[in-house]
C-alpha cells in the first residue's frame, strides 16, 4: 500500500484511494481485475474518471462516498 493511501472493503470488492497521486482502485473479490477498475480524482479529491468496467458498482461508489470523497450522480 502506498503512504497515504486509504483502503476499503466492500462485501464483493477491496480497493484503495491516494489522495497524494490523486488515484484509486478496485477490485472483485472472486474475479480480481477482470471486474476492477482505476479511479481518478481532481484536486480537491472529486471522481473524475474511471475505467476497467462498463458501470462503476454501487458498493465502489457507496465506499468512495464513505471515504469522504465526491462521487457525482453521472457515476450512478
């Protein structure tokens, strides 16, 4: 884990989010990757992007918002 970053766990998928580089993962606990995604974030630690999946899932976005970070209702 890098300095400074925050890890979370869902009941189907882990991740992290550094707020120094501004990024963030995720993955599924059974498919790992294939059902992951990268994260990103502007400077004042609002969802920017992500990518890996068609639809970021509910409980990323649920996580990401109980880190205390924005994830705007584009993402749901």
């Amino acid at each position: 884990m890098a300095a400074g970053a925050m890890k979370y766990q869902t009941k189907n998928f882990y991740g992290e989010i550094n707020p120094e580089t501004h990024r963030g993962w995720f993955e599924h606990e059974e498919l790992g990757d294939e059902y992951g995604g990268s994260l990103w974030f502007d400077n004042n630690m609002n969802l920017t992007d992500y990518d890996g999946v068609i639809e970021l899932p509910k409980e990323v976005i649920q996580a990401i918002r109980d880190l205390g970070f924005y994830v705007g209702e584009e993402f749901e």
